[in-house]
C-alpha cells in the first residue's frame, strides 16, 4: 500500500513572505498582520497543503487563522521576518531578497 500523498507547501504573511514563496514556486496568501483577511476558501487550500510557512506576526495576531491552523497535522514553521533597518529603495531591496532567496539576479 502507497501512504505517500503529494501536497503542497503554503507561504502565508505580507508581500515579503509572498515574494519568498513565489521565488520557491509554492503556493501564497497574503495576509497583513493587522486586518487578518484570508481568502472564502482558506480550508480547501489548507485541505492540499503538506507544510505552511507563515509570519509570526500574521500567526501571533490572526486568531482565527492561528486556531484553524493549530488544528492541522501538517507541518507549520513559523517565521520571523525582521523589519528593515532603515528606509530602503523598493526596487533594490527586492532584487536582493530574490538573489538571496534563489541565487539568481532577476532585474525587477
């Protein structure tokens, strides 16, 4: 008997956790640490998940969302994502989170 299931992995927090899983070519909710919005069908994308990485703000702060994931099996890593230091240049900040993240250049 196979017991492997193929599912895939959720990145959930604000845009900079987004970019993270977009570049790893998982799947992404935004969700802001401060409204709390998930999409109707959070529970049938939760349904074909195997690992969630969130933000620990947006775990910490969303309840609801904290509960429904407290209740799964599935891996959940929580990460913490450090504000920038100082003001930043959009553009080339992200550029470089990209180079980091994936090891490549990709001109923005």
């Amino acid at each position: 008997m196979n017991r492997l299931k193929y599912k895939n992995v959720l990145f959930i927090g604000d845009p900079i956790l987004k970019i993270m899983g977009l570049a790893c070519g998982a799947k992404v909710i935004e969700v802001h640490p401060d409204t709390c919005e998930t999409p109707p069908d959070i529970e049938k994308i939760l349904a074909d998940t195997g690992v969630v990485v969130i933000d620990e703000r947006v775990y910490d702060r969303c309840g609801k969302l904290k509960n429904l994931l407290d209740s799964l099996e599935e891996s959940i890593l929580i990460v913490k994502i450090p504000p920038p230091d100082k003001l930043i240049e959009p553009k080339k900040y992200y550029e470089e989170l990209i180079r980091k993240a994936i090891g490549l250049k990709i001109s923005l």
